[in-house]
C-alpha cells in the first residue's frame, strides 16, 4: 500500500484486514486500540447523571454498542509517518465527544454551524497557534494552510514542534499535529506558499474559504491576499504579536472597504508592480507611532545584531487564541465589525 507521506489513511477492515492483523498483532508498527475507552466516554457524557462502574453503567455501554455497527468495529486510522495504527470512534461520535467541553461555551448548535466552515491560513508561526486553538476549538472542519519555509531550531522558541521535525516543511508538520488531535479534519496544505498564481485557489478551489486569516512576512503577499478576498467577499484577520494587534477586515460585509484599513491604499494596484514593493508593502503594515518600545528597539537592530524581527512566545499564545476568538464569533455571525484593535496583554501586567 502506497500513501502520500502527509496524509492518515483509513482502512477498510474488509480491504486492509492483512495490514490491520499485521499491526494488531505486533509486527507491523504501533497499534492503539482506543474505541472502548472512547465508548465508555461517550456513554458517560451522553448519560451524566450515570456512574462510572455501575450495573446501569454497564447496561447503557452496551446499549450504546449495539446502537451503531461502527460502535462495535471501530474505526481505523493509520499515521504513516508515525507508523501509528488507532481504533477510535467514527466521525459523529467523535466529534461530539471531542467538543462536548466546549458547551456551552460553545452552543450544541452553533457547533454544528462550525462544522461546516472553511478557513485559510497563510504563513506557519503565529500561524500555527491560530491553527492548533482553532481546531482544538473546532472552529471549523476543513482548512488550507501555507508555508514554503522549513521549521528551524530559531523557530522553536514560538512554535511547538519536537526537535524531530526541523527541516520539515511546516505546512506540513502542522498537519500532522492537528491530524495527530482530530483526524476528522480536513487539511490542505501549499508547501510552495502563497504567491499570484495560486493565490485565487487558495482562496475558491473545493470549498470556498468563509475566512482568511493573514500570517506571513511577505507584504506583496499580505497586499494580494487582500485584492483577492476582497473580489470574493471573504473577511481576514491578522494578528501581529508585538502588543497584541488584531486586525479585522469584513470583506464579507463591504466589498468597497480599503485593504488592510487604508494602509495599502497609495500603493499601485498592478500586481506585478507590487513584487517590488514587499518591504514597503510590509512595512506599511505597521503602524510604528504604536509599537512597544522594546519592539522598536529590536528593529533598529535588525540586520546588525539579529537576523529579524523577534517574537515572543507568550505572545504568539495569545494572539492565536485571540484570533480564534475573533474567528468564531465572525463565523457564528456576532456582528464583528473592522477595526485594528490592541490587545496587550504585556502592558495589563505590572
């Protein structure tokens, strides 16, 4: 059997029963047969006022069992590049159990609105925060990420990735993290990042994005996701760790609203003009009159005693669940409106 390295495989007990032996009788990788710890779960939370050891609760596990023929089978994942086979749950019972903390925090029914949403992400280290509190929320079923760049010991000190996984790609190291939690979810991903020719697929290509979220370096980039979403009615967010900026832009609601707020607005609007503007594109971005007086601080040093802009690890925590935030109640139509917003979490603590 042949699999691309980045994707789980879900094996047919009927199509793959040689592999699945191979593996649960130990000759052939890991094998972790969660399903009845996950059923005695689902039991519990599906009937709380039932205990745990009873004969009621016995009675209901079977119940709950024969129910269902995927109750009694499981599901099979495998991870290939963990040479990691799970027997879990199927995908309802999975995803109910997975998100039944959420409530109601998280309405049963505003869940199910979330289920169905699609968003993008663009750029992999605050990026990767935003996408590991998205979908431990399941904030949506179904992503697009993009990265061209590999993850790097220097990378480490905001992106939570074991030293096993530098030099890989971290599109594709992201996946397999969020995969590792919720194999249910959907996730594409560009390991060639995000430029003028793909960006359009990116953004429409299967399932329309409902949201975009902006995360690279890359001003061209930053400019042209915006004319883009933008043309198609998509809302972005960015957040900029250096004191907390959220950035919000409702496309979805105003098809005239200027990019990123008015900032790109002097520039020329020929895009292949604005590939020679990143760094001007990028530094318009910025608003300096704001920027923490250490953030400033290190930028006069760029190039001289660092390599590039520093960021916190704090920080990046926070804007990822920040910008969750943010994503699900424009998701769940809360009537966000756009703004830039500072949400400096550093400057509350004194």
């Amino acid at each position: 059997m042949s699999t691309d390295a980045q994707d789980i495989v879900f094996l047919n007990t009927t199509e793959h029963s040689a592999l699945i032996n191979e593996f649960t009788h130990g000759g052939s990788g890991r094998y972790l047969n969660l399903l009845d710890s996950m059923l005695e779960e689902l039991t519990l939370n599906k009937y709380p006022k039932t205990q745990r050891g009873t004969d009621e609760f016995r009675n209901l596990i079977i119940e709950e069992r024969n129910k269902k023929k995927t109750r009694v089978e499981g599901v099979f994942v495998l991870y290939p590049w963990s040479n990691t086979l799970l027997r879990i749950l199927d995908e309802e019972d999975f995803v109910f159990l997975r998100t039944v903390r959420n409530r109601n925090k998280i309405r049963a029914n505003e869940q199910e609105i979330l289920n169905g949403k699609s968003i993008g992400i663009i750029g992999l280290s605050v990026g990767y925060s935003v996408l590991m509190a998205m979908a431990l929320e399941r904030v949506a079923s179904n992503f697009k990420i993009a990265d061209f760049d590999e993850i790097e010991l220097s990378n480490l000190n905001r992106i939570y990735q074991p030293l096993t996984n530098i030099g890989i790609n971290k599109a594709v190291a992201a996946k397999r993290a969020v995969l590792e939690l919720d194999p249910y979810i959907s996730i594409e991903i560009f390991t060639s990042g995000i430029n003028q020719d793909n960006i359009q697929s990116f953004l429409t290509e299967g399932k329309k994005l409902d949201l975009l979220v902006d995360e690279c370096d890359s001003g061209y980039v930053k400019y042209i996701s915006r004319f883009f979403a933008r043309m198609y009615g998509i809302p972005v967010l960015m957040e900029t760790s250096d004191r907390g900026v959220l950035d919000i832009e409702r496309y979805d609601l105003d098809g005239n609203y200027p990019l990123l707020h008015g900032r790109f607005s002097e520039f020329v609007s020929e895009i292949e003009e604005l590939k020679k503007l990143d760094r001007e594109l990028l530094l318009a971005s910025i608003d300096f009159s704001k920027v923490s007086e250490r953030g400033i601080e290190s930028m006069g040093l760029i190039g001289k005693e660092i390599r590039t802009w520093p960021q916190l690890g704090t920080d990046v925590l926070s804007g990822g669940a920040t910008l969750a935030t943010a994503a699900r109640k424009i998701l769940l139509g809360m009537g966000i409106q756009s703004s830039r917003n500072y949400i400096d979490i550093e400057s509350r603590i004194n």
